[in-house]
C-alpha cells in the first residue's frame, strides 16, 4: 500500500495493512522529482528573499538544474560515495545540490550556517570531505582550516566572487555544464546523507542514511503527519542545516508534490515576521519547532488572520500544553506534535483521525513498532515509565539509518536486543498515547524519585512570567539531587524572592509536590546546540 493511496482517516487499519515499497534501485532526485518534472509547470518552491524578492520555482527547473550541478561534481572528479559538504542557507541552491549530489551518487552532508570554522574542520575531517559547497562567508571559515582538511580540494562558492584561489564559481560551473551527464543509478541501500546529531550529550556523531530510509521512508512524515496534498503550499522554520529541513523541506514536501514556501530569513527569528507570512501568502501547512511556536504565542493572535492555514505541527522537542492551547484559541488551529530523530523519520505524532492530547507525542507511525522497553529488552506496560525503542528484527523499518558511520562502538550501544534505543525516555498511557519524560541522561533522581524535566519545564511554562526554562538535576547533601530550573523572563517581569515562591508554588500545584524546583535562577538565554536543542549537559556541568 502506497501512502498516495491511504489519508490514515483510520489509524488502526493504517498500522495493520501500511507497507512502504522499496525498490531495488532508487533516487529520490531521478524517481521523485523527475517524475513532478513531467509537468513543465508543477510549482516546487515559492521563495522570498531578504529583501522581500520572489521567485517560483519548478520541478522542471530544480530537475535540469541539479542535472548541471551534477554533471559539474562528475567533471570535478567527485565518484560514487565521495562526500560533498554542503552549508547554504535558505536559498534554492540547497537544493539543487543536494539532488546534484544524489544524481552524481556522492553522499551529501549538510551542515548549518551556524557553523564555525572548528565546526567544520571537525565535520569534515571525520567524514574525509572531498568537496565543499558554501557561500562567501561559509568559504572565508573554511580558508581558516582547509591546511588541516587533507581529502578536501573541491571547493564550490555559490553568489559573489570567489573569495580566495581555488574556489570555483557555481553559477560558472552550471553555466559550462550542459546537463548532459550519465547519471549514477543509485542502489536503495547505497549512502545517500550523512546528518551529524546535534550533540546534547557529546561529541556529534555522523548519522548515515540511504537511498531508501530518508527518501523513501519520509512518505510518512509527508502523508501522515504533515498531511500534504500536491496542491499544498508548506512552510517549515527548519534552517536548511538541520535534519528537520530533510523532513519538512524536501523529502516529506516532494514526495507528495507540495510546493515549499521558503523565506531566505538571517539572523534572529522574528515572530511579528513569521505571522505577516500567513496573511500576505496562501500557506496551507506549517511546522515550527517549540521555541518558535512559544515566541509566536506571545504575539496577539486575535489581530492575525492567517487566511489559507489548515494544518500546524511541531517537533525538535516536546511541546508544551499551555501553548498548543494558547495557539489554538489565538488561530483557531490545533498543534499536532510529532517525534523523531536524526537517526529516525517520524516514529509518533498526532496524526489526522488521532484526537490529539495536549502535552503528548501521540501515537506510532504506520510502518514503524515503537515501544517503551525495559533494561532487558521487554515492552512495559501502560503506565511504565522506560526508554523508546524502535524494533528493527526481523524486519528493519525503512527509515531508521544505517549506522553512526565510522563508529560500531556507537551503533553496537544503541542496541538492545531486537530494538534500536533512541536515548529518550517514556511511557504510554492505557489508549496507546507515548508521553515524553526526557533524555536518558536528563532523567533527576531526587530522594528516590524519578522526575522527567520536560513535565516541570511545562508547568513553569504555564506561568505567565516564564517564557521559556530549562529544569535538570543539581547535587545535594541531604536528597542527593534537588531539582533547579533555570527560568527566562518574559516581558514585563522581573525576579524577585516572591517571584521565585510564586513559581515554586505553581509548579506544586500542577504536578505532584516532590517535582517542584526547589532553586530557581533567573538567565537571559539558554545553551543550546546550533539546532535549537537545549544542553542540560552544560547547564548540570556549572554544579
């Protein structure tokens, strides 16, 4: 069963009969794109840049260009399993590159703009990058570390003259290409993308995926979760360094024919920006992570009228409750939370039949056995707090990666007999429904008892004074481990002792009393990680 052929209007039977097909040979660019391309005129992407430029873009032209780009690699000496480091931001080049990439049978590894030159001598070193493709700022970071990067010697800089010796034009290359290439007639299981996680706990590793487990294994992101039609037109904030921008702004989108709406935005988000987008554009469907829906919500949602909007989700992290309400009563529109990883496509959500339950990652996707597993391998019961697993024997779901390239050592721990463990914990309540508890290492025992951070961080949230907050576990000489919250102010409020028993006094009230924070620290920003992830490790490792 295709997902073109099931809207998952029923969940139960979608589960019992959902089967991806997987061909042998595969390319998302060639068997995907190619086939929108028939229609010279079917809309791919509708782009805004930074001052306010449009452009409509269609399959035809990302089909011939990425040819070019393609065709461009070959020449170059790129082979079949050389990796291409791509970091662009939000403009249409990304993608052509990256169907270039696949065309061409290289390994594309995106990385964020963000990225420092550190960054990415780390990055490409382990992967042994043998190309780069970058803008002139990303090419004047990786002049700093090129000496140290011996693989690298292509190099590839999109807009503006090159900014030193030996970068090649993009818009040159394509010019001299003429798109007649032999393109590389990719295996399903050949290495198509190397993602690097976003290193909450550690080092990043590199995450690699086929042709198959992201391309193919993303029709369930683009039918089920994001519900797209051929006609839709889809806004995802991811920027294009994330894995999110793999879900929600290529894969999932053009597997169903959507056409993407991309904002060339730089620099901080701008809400007031964000909500002028839905009355100025016919934006049907939308997914933001939870930092952004949580400035959005502080916007007056009364005066917006966001006039084509039908479908929101959000994933990164758990949402909390209080703003997928306080989204709805301001739009009108329900927040469908979805879970995943880099690792994974889209393992639970709130899908279309599924009434959704404020606060909850909803429930399994079609195609993939999630359950919540004890330390020996066993499903708990409801109720049953435990880590996430997905089953991979003896069948292995289509999209779930390969391995942590390079390293067993990490892909032999993230097994567990039959399962892959995702490194979060859960429990699913007696209708099925999966609640998230945190991260294996963010879990705080406080005098005996397990508290998961994300429950106390909703209820914090909920406050009127709190905008956004952090909660992990801080040493204590008399209960071992107290719990502490780190707490962001939202405007018009200012810390003071009655503040702090105020939230205290909040937290008690919506959870169990043990839970509370019993320190709280005023900040004006949290660490995260460049993909917006926030790092309790940092925050634990200042006690």
């Amino acid at each position: 069963m295709s997902t073109e052929q099931h809207n998952l209007t029923d969940y139960d039977r979608a589960v019992r009969e959902f089967r991806l097909d997987v061909p042998e040979r595969f390319n998302f660019a060639r068997d995907v794109v190619g086939s929108w391309a028939q229609n010279p005129k079917k809309l791919a992407m509708l782009w805004l840049g930074p001052d306010g430029a449009e452009r409509r873009l269609t399959f035809r032209e990302f089909a011939e260009r990425s040819d070019r780009f393609a065709q461009a690699l070959q020449r170059s000496g790129v082979r079949p399993g050389d990796r291409v480091m791509v970091q662009l931001p939000r403009i249409p080049e990304w993608w052509e590159v990256l169907l270039g990439c696949f065309k061409a049978g290289a390994v594309a590894v995106p990385g964020t703009v963000l990225l420092t030159a550190k960054d990415i001598q780390y990055r490409t070193a382990l992967a042994d990058g043998v190309a780069y493709v970058t803008d002139a700022d990303g090419a004047a970071k990786v002049d700093q570390i090129r000496g140290e990067c011996p693989s690298l010697d292509r190099l590839f800089q999109v807009a503006g003259e090159p900014v030193s010796e030996g970068w090649r034009s993009y818009a040159e290359e394509l010019e001299e290409a003429d798109g007649r290439h032999q393109p590389v007639d990719t295996a399903s299981d050949d290495p198509a993308l190397i993602y690097f996680t976003s290193g909450t706990v550690g080092n990043p590793k590199m995450v690699l995926h086929t042709h198959a487990s992201y391309p193919i294994g993303h029709r369930i992101t683009g039918s089920f979760w994001l519900d797209l039609k051929p006609d839709d037109l889809h806004l995802n904030l991811s920027e294009t360094g994330w894995a999110k921008a793999a879900w929600s702004s290529f894969f999932g989108p053009w597997n169903m024919g959507a056409a993407l709406f991309v904002q060339d935005a730089r620099g901080r988000f701008n809400p007031s920006e964000t909500l002028d987008l839905f009355e100025s554009y016919p934006i049907t469907t939308f997914c933001a992570p939870p930092t952004a829906y949580r400035m959005l919500v502080q916007e007056d949602l009364s005066r917006r009228n966001p006039r084509a909007l039908r479908w929101c989700v959000g994933a990164g992290e758990p949402l909390n409750p209080e703003v997928i309400e306080t989204w709805e009563r301001g739009t009108g529109h329900l927040i469908r939370d979805g879970y995943g990883q880099t690792e994974t496509v889209l393992l639970c959500g709130n899908f279309p039949s599924l009434e959704v339950k404020p606060g909850s990652m909803g429930k399994p996707s079609p195609g993939m056995n999630v359950s919540v597993i004890d330390d020996e391998g066993m499903p708990l019961p409801p109720g049953s707090e435990g880590d996430i697993a997905v089953r991979m024997r003896p069948e292995r779901p289509v999209g779930l990666f390969k391995e942590y390239w390079r390293n067993p050592a990490a892909t032999e721990a993230s097994q567990r007999g039959d399962w892959y463990v995702t490194g979060d914990r859960a429990y699913v309540d007696a209708e099925g429904y999966f609640w998230f508890v945190g991260r294996a290492d963010d879990v705080i025992i406080s005098a005996g008892y397990r508290i998961g951070p994300f429950e106390v961080e909703s209820a914090l949230i909920e406050h009127p004074a709190v905008v956004e907050c952090a909660v992990v576990g801080k040493g204590d000489p008399m209960r071992g481990t107290i719990v502490k919250a780190y707490v962001i102010l939202a405007p018009g409020h200012s810390e003071s002792e009655a503040l702090t028993q105020e939230l205290q006094e909040h937290v008690r009230s919506v959870t169990a009393p043990y839970k509370y924070p019993r320190e709280v620290e005023y900040v004006r920003e949290l660490p995260k990680t460049i993909s917006g992830k926030i790092r309790r490790v940092e925050l634990r490792a200042e006690h």
